[in-house]
C-alpha cells in the first residue's frame, strides 16, 4: 500500500516542489507511480492563482473522494497553494480528504503518510483529516531533493526563493506562499553541482520574483546584486552549460542584470519578462512599480547587450478598470516587443485581494474577447519570428525522444524547442541543427555538420 502518484496543477514551482516531495518519499520506501489508477496514494498539488485552477483540483478531488470513500485503505491529500489559501474549509466540500498540506511544509508530507498508514494498519481510528498550513522558519531550504529517473535528466529546476513581498493587486501569491525568503548562494551551488555531476546541463532558478533574491537577508553593496553573484557562481559550475531562470520582475533588471548577458555566455538569448498590461493607468492599479516606457527600455537594454534576445511575457487582461484604450495599449505593446511568446490569463477574482474590490469590474464576455483577440496577434508573431529563423543553424542542447519516441528534442539558446532525427546518445550534448521548418512554437530541422555556422538572425525590430 505504499504507491503514490501526485498530480499537480500550476507553474512550474509546484511541479518543482512536487518533485521535492516525491523524492523524498522515495528515500522512505514509498514507490512513485506514473498512473493515478494504480495508486494508494494521491497526492494533488494544487494552484491557486487563478479561480479556474482552483476548481479544477476542487473538482478532481471531489471524483476521487468517492473512491475513498469505497476504498478505506485509500488515501488522498490535497498539498500546495490550495491547501494554503483555504485550509480547513476545504473538508467542507471534501469531508473525505485525509491530509491537507500548505506551502511551508511540504517537507512534513512523509511523516504525516507514515503515521497514517501505521494508524490505519493497527486498526487505529482516524477520525480527523490532517490539516497542516502553518507558517515554518528555514522552509524555503527543505525544496532540495530531486529524483533520480531512469533516463538522462538534461534539464532541472533548482527553487532559489519561497514566497514573494511584491503586494500586486491582483496577486494571491503573498498569501499562498508567505514572506519572500531566499535560500543560501552555497546551498543551491552544491544542489547544482550535484545535479551537473548527474549529468545535467541546463539549470532553470525558480521563484516567485527571482532578481530580488537575497535582497532581504544577503550583503548590499555597490556591485552586483545578490542575484547576479548568484548567477556568476552558477555560471562557474563545469558540465552546466545553459542556466535560465523565471519568473523576474522587471524592476530587477538594472544595469547589472543586462551586463551579466554581456559576460555570461551560458544565459541563453531568452528572458521571462512579466508585463501584465502595456498601459500605465492599469499597471499603477496593479501595483507593479514600472511605466510602458521603463519596460521597452529593459528590452532594449537587453537587446543591446544580445542583439538575438527573445521574449516571452505574462499578461492579464480585463484587469478592474480596463478600458479599450488601456487594452490597446497592451495590443501595441506586444507588437513592439515581438515577443516568442505569452502567457495571457483573463483576470480571475481572488478573494482577498485588494484588486477583488475594485470598482468597474470588467465583464466576462469582454475578458474574452480581448483574450481572444491578444492570443490572435501573439500567435501571427511568433509563427513570423520561428519562420524567421528557417535556414539558420541554431545550438540545441539535446533533452531525449520526443513524444513519439522516434525522433530528438532539444531547445535553442533563445529556448525554442526543436525536433529533428538523431541518435539516442546526444542526449545532453549541444549539437548543431540546421531548421527546415516552423509552427508556431516548435521548429524542425536536421543535424548539421560539426563546426557549422551557428547563426542568429539580426533583430527584426529595432526599438
Ligand atoms: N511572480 C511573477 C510576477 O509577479 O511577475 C509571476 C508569477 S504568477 C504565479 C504567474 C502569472 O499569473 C502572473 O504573472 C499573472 O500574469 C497571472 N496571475 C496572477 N494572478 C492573477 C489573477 N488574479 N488573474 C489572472 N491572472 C493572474
């Protein structure tokens, strides 16, 4: 009775925190298992950002507490920023929930499923559910642990921070994951030293607003900020050969953010920018601390300092109070900015905060239709920007099949994923990839010969 699937929801922290609990039930004897039919245990690792991912795990477990309820052996828990938003009050729509676990202490997971199962096995009564959303000092430090696959891991998550100190209207992130809290340079160098002598190549540094990393708890000077010494000190790591890192926030990008591209060859030519609106009225009510103007200006610093840098962003729109006017604004936004590619969420209430009780609350089927009209132009740009790249030979570091199993899959240094025929044993090298073809977000190609041309295509904006 000790096999476990855990399904998460969300971003790519959960999938990285979900990988941490995984792990570390392994070490106790738990087995993980791929398919949630054949599980004694499910785990849901749960998103709160948006009202939409929060009934998705809502209704999940809600399927499942019927096999609980058939199966009393079988236990099913709910982890993550669900778990922490709404605590307890879950058991009121999910009485048959055995374990509810917040975003501090997920490290507690393997301990409360061993005394479950030895209460269960002695024929102890459990009567209560086990709730556990509790703030825990130094938690931030227990997301270390990854898993050793069967296959060649090329790429992994390293989590640098927990939590955020941002206070964006909108955002029930602060709430969800506390207090921005940043684990040691030290610790997360050793984590990405053990992982390169597994052979990973690429690491990607998580949190919630990365570039503020040790901000609060590391030495200030007039160099470099913590997060770019970090990023030096990652960068010295040999066998790592790509590092990225998401999200940042566009006030971390100063001028040694932008020089760090200039000395660092193994950031790639791609960075995650948040954006969330083009129009200064709606960013001020979100409060996020930058104009349109101080934006374009981060992308041309970066542009100055790699001319091939690509961008991807995150937008919301139908924010409270948008106007078409404000809309059109983030429409021209993207089409100066040429980004690769967005992430466009509509806006979604989330009770309690201070965006939740604005006046002019856009109505849904306008949220809609700006979605719509966005992912339009975002789509006619990026197919322009992967065609553009058509008879380039572009770096790839080799990530395995790809989901048929028949070909390659790796990424370009401006992260774009490409596919193409090779042999098994190039997983993890970079190789170079001469693209044939292009959709939207993937790019095919052949092997080129070694020490062929690697060519970037000039920017085809000029800002
Ligand atoms: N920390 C990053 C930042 O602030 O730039 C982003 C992390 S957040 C978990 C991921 C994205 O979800 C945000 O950038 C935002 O676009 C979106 N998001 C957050 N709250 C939202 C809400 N209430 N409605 C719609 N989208 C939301």
């Amino acid at each position: 009775m000790n096999r476990v699937h855990i399904k998460t929801y969300g971003c790519q922290m959960n999938e990285r925190d979900s990988e941490a609990v995984a792990a570390m039930l392994r070490a106790r004897g738990y087995r993980i298992v791929a398919s949630e039919d054949d599980c004694d245990i499910l785990l849901l690792n749960t998103c709160s950002v948006r009202d939409a991912a929060e009934q998705k795990a809502i209704g999940k477990a809600a399927h499942e507490s019927s096999r609980r309820r058939r199966d009393p052996d079988f236990v099913l828990g709910i982890l993550g920023c669900m778990a922490q938003n709404r605590g307890a009050g879950l058991l009121d729509r999910l009485p048959d929930v055995d374990l509810i676990v917040g975003t501090q202490k997920f490290h507690r997971v393997p301990d409360y499923l061993d005394n479950l199962r030895a209460a269960r096995e002695a024929g102890v009564p459990v009567a209560e559910a086990i709730v556990e959303t509790g703030v825990e000092e130094g938690s931030q430090n227990t997301i270390r642990d990854h898993m050793e696959g069967p296959g060649r891991q090329v790429c992994a998550f390293v989590s640098i921070q927990q939590g955020c100190d941002m206070n964006c209207t909108f955002c029930i992130v602060p709430r969800t994951r506390g207090d921005e809290r940043s684990r040691p340079a030290g610790d997360i160098v050793l984590e990405c030293e053990e992982l390169a002598a597994r052979g990973v190549r690429e690491v990607t540094l998580l949190g919630q607003i990365v570039t503020s990393y040790g901000r609060r708890d590391q030495r200030q000077g007039d160099g470099a900020s913590p997060f770019v010494r970090l990023l030096e000190r990652v960068h010295a790591i040999p066998g790592i050969e790509r590092i990225r890192f998401t999200s940042p926030h566009p006030r971390g990008f100063r001028r040694d953010l932008a020089d760090a591209y200039s000395r660092l060859p193994k950031l790639g030519e791609h960075v995650h920018l948040p954006v969330q609106s083009g129009s200064d009225a709606v960013l001020r009510a979100m409060n996020r601390p930058y104009s349109r103007e101080r934006y374009l200006e981060i992308v041309r610093m970066l542009k100055g300092a790699r001319p091939a840098m690509a961008f991807s962003t995150d937008i919301i729109v139908g924010f409270p109070g948008e106007t078409d006017e404000d809309f059109e604004r983030t429409r021209t936004l993207c089409e100066e900015v040429d980004y690769d590619m967005a992430y466009v969420f509509k806006y979604s209430v989330r009770t309690g905060t201070p965006a939740a009780s604005m006046p002019d609350q856009v109505p849904d089927e306008v949220r809609e239709s700006r979605n719509q009209a966005l992912l339009e132009v975002l789509r006619a740009g990026s197919l322009r920007r992967s065609r553009a790249l058509v008879g380039t030979v572009q770096e790839v570091l080799v990530e395995g099949p790809d989901k048929t199993g028949l070909r390659l899959t790796g990424r370009t240094r401006a992260n774009r994923a490409v596919v193409f025929d090779g042999p098994g044993r190039l997983a993890g090298e970079l190789v170079p990839v001469e693209i044939a073809g292009a959709s939207v977000s993937t790019l095919y190609g052949a092997l080129a010969p070694a020490g062929a041309g690697l060519q970037t295509p000039a920017c085809p904006v000029s800002l």
